[in-house]
C-alpha cells in the first residue's frame, strides 16, 4: 500500500520540505553543534558479549545522519563510548543512539507510547506500543548480533529537564 507523505513549504523560501527536513529543523536553529552520543559495545554491555566494537546499526545510523547534516550545513560532533554525562545534554541538542546500549537511549524513552523493554538477553528485549500491548523485537537473532529484521525508536523530544532537544 503506497502511504502518501504531506509536504509544506518554507514560508520565505519557497522549496519544499520533506517530513525528514523538518524533524531537523529545530536542530538546525539551535545555536549548539548537534551531540551525537555513539555507544561503544563493550564486556560490560548489558546483553553484549562483543568488546569495543560500534553496533553494525549505531554505525549505519552515524553515517546517515552525518551526510544529511553535512549536506544542510547543520555542526555537530561526535561522542564515542559511556561517558556522556547530563551536564552535556543540557549544552546542546543530542542524539541518542543505541537503544539498549545506550541508558540515555532508555532514559528518554522510558514513559513515552513507545518504549524499549530490556530482558536479560538480547533474545529477550523487545519494543512496546504501551497503548496496546502491541511489541516488536528483532527476528532470527544471531549469537553474533545479526538479525534478519530489527526495529527501533525515532522521535524528536523536548526534553523539560535538560531544556534540549534530544
């Protein structure tokens, strides 16, 4: 089924913006490069049994966003491992990447319609629809963190504590 996808115009400008444009927008405006927090999997990652290795998704996701924000001009810098403290997401707008990698990930989720739930394994982890019940996880998961399918979380939050956008 083909989805329609609702396009508006800049005011002033006169080009058209795509739905991904605007969910950039209020980055864009800030005055703060973007912080791109980037988990590090490591021996000590819930789930994990890699060592210091950049998820297979965390890295494609890195990549795609650092060449739409090369190509609209928008700063930003990057964040490697668990050191990212709240003093720093109160500086500037972040993104989080990392679902169950990252606290902050669950952090800003948790409360939301959609929220990740973590077992005790990665096997066991999954994303709940908290008005339905409704939950998805990912498929034919490899020992090696390969799946036929996964799933994830994209939103653009306000955050009142912090004062950013996340």
């Amino acid at each position: 089924a083909a989805a329609a996808i609702p396009v508006s115009l800049y005011i002033g400008g006169g080009h058209a913006e795509t739905p991904l444009e605007r969910l950039w927008d209020p980055v864009g405006a800030a005055k703060s490069p973007l912080l791109i927090s980037i988990p590090v999997l490591t021996s000590k990652t819930p789930h994990g049994s890699i060592a210091d290795r950049v998820g297979i998704g965390v890295a494609a996701a890195v990549s795609q966003a650092a060449n739409f924000l090369n190509q609209h001009h928008m700063p930003y810098r990057l964040r490697f491992g668990s050191g990212l403290t709240f003093a720093q997401l109160r500086e500037q707008p972040s993104l989080l990447l990392g679902g169950f990698t990252s606290s902050w990930s669950q952090w800003a989720t948790k409360g939301l319609r959609f929220n990740m739930v973590a077992g005790k394994t990665w096997a066991e982890s999954y994303i709940v629809d908290a008005k339905t019940g409704q939950h998805w996880q990912a498929e034919n998961l490899q020992t090696n963190g390969y799946a036929t399918a996964d799933y994830g979380i994209v939103a653009r939050l306000f955050d009142a504590v912090s004062g950013q956008i996340l």
